[in-house]
C-alpha cells in the first residue's frame, strides 16, 4: 500500500489516522459504500446542471444541513444532533485550511508558456525557457518562478482533453515595449480586429 502525497499532506494538516481497507474486499467497508449510495441518489439523480463548480458545491452544503433534520433510525435524536454531540469531541480545526494543491516543476517555452496536459499557461516572455513552479488547483493554476519565487500568474484551471491557452496580454505588451520587432508574431496583435494593425 502507498499512500499519495497530496493526501498524507492533508491527513498531516488535519491530524488524523488513515486505516485502510484491504484491495477486492468491498465487504469491509459496506457501511461507506451505503453512504455513498445515500449522497448518490438524494443529491445526484437525477444528474445536476453546473455552471460555476464553486457555486454548486457551496449549495450542496445547504442540501447537507436539510438531511441534518431527519431521525437517526437506531438512536434518539436528529442527525443534526447526533453530530452535534460528536462534534464536541472532535479536535479544533487548524487556523489555516489546507492547500490542496500538486506543485509541479516545468519548462516554459519559447514564448513563455508553460504546458501541463494540453493547456497552456503563459508565464510570460522574460521566463522563455526557464523552469517555473506550476500549482494545480482544484479550480487556479498558479505559477512561480523558480529563481526570484515570485507569483508570476494566476489563472482558471481548464480541464478536458482540448487544446487551450491562457496568456496574459499585459506581459506580452511589456516584452512588445523592449523588442517591438516581435510584434508581427505577437499574440496581442493576432487579437486585434482586421486592419487595426
């Protein structure tokens, strides 16, 4: 069994034991597959419509709540209160969350972009074939440089399989400002409508 480093990072962080099952033995943890199969068919059928991810999971914690008024069908009291008094016994969370984040080390191009998968990011110009930290997120890519560890970039993280790219004009525009011979073949000027350049 090896554990994956973004989540022993995050049992570190939260201070907790991880017990695992053993692999093909559904058996021993039927009581989580229940569970599962509870969220799966109140929550998820029939399959909802997302438009803004981080939108649709602060809405599912209002769904959580509105299950905390059912009866628990073994004890007295409401799921509400049973967690309640379970949440008395918990530790303190810690006064920071935790960074779900998978830091990577890439090279940037000649442009100054950074590739993970098939989306490109632009660092920008000045980082033309140098290595940057690139931060995956669950919904950002962040970019660091790796010789200054200035933040170089922000941007929304893109999934699927389909070719993107993300620059930021304004880096394009102050390498433009030094090399104006780059302008032909600059990004910023494919952008622009015809016959404004």
């Amino acid at each position: 069994m090896r554990e994956a480093e973004l989540f022993r990072r995050f049992r570190l962080h939260y201070g907790f034991e991880a017990r695992f099952c053993n692999p093909d033995a559904g058996h021993e943890k039927g009581h989580v597959e229940r569970k599962v199969a509870f969220v799966r068919s109140n929550v998820f059928v029939p399959v909802p419509r997302v438009g803004d991810l981080r939108e649709y999971n602060e809405s599912l914690l209002g769904v959580a709540d509105g299950f905390g008024e059912r009866g628990h069908w073994r004890r007295d009291g409401t799921w509400g209160e049973l967690f309640e008094s379970d949440r008395a016994a918990l530790r303190p969370l810690p006064s920071r969350p935790f960074s779900c984040v998978t830091w990577l080390v890439r090279p940037c191009d000649k442009w100054g972009e950074v590739t993970v998968g098939t989306h490109s990011y632009g660092a920008g110009p000045e980082l033309a074939g140098a290595d940057v930290a690139v931060g995956l997120g669950a919904h950002e890519v962040t970019i660091v440089s790796q010789g200054t560890g200035e933040l170089v970039a922000r941007y929304r993280r893109r999934f699927g399989g389909g070719v993107t790219v993300d620059v930021d004009p304004v880096a394009e525009l102050r390498l433009l400002g030094r090399r104006p011979g780059a302008w032909r073949e600059s990004r910023v000027r494919s952008a622009l409508p015809a016959g404004v350049c």
